[in-house]
C-alpha cells in the first residue's frame, strides 16, 4: 500500500498477516461504535 510519493506500508506476516489487520479493523471498529452509542445514550 502506497503513501504519497516516499511512504510504503507493507503487511506484517504477508497474506495472513494482511487479512488478520483486516479482521482486527473490523472487530475494533464495530467494538468502537457499540462503545460510542453506549456513551452517547
């Protein structure tokens, strides 16, 4: 994945490294907004 001109992120792991950033993104994404509408209510 590039950034800019000078800036490249690579995975840690390769493809199974790359598809548990993906499950992990999801899984704290989802936490964060179940977190967000607990303390907004």
């Amino acid at each position: 994945m590039r950034f800019g001109r000078n800036v490249e992120v690579r995975p840690l792991g390769g493809g199974f490294g790359c598809l548990l950033m993906i499950l992990f993104s999801v899984v704290a994404s989802v936490l964060l907004t179940v977190v967000a509408n607990l303390l907004l209510n």
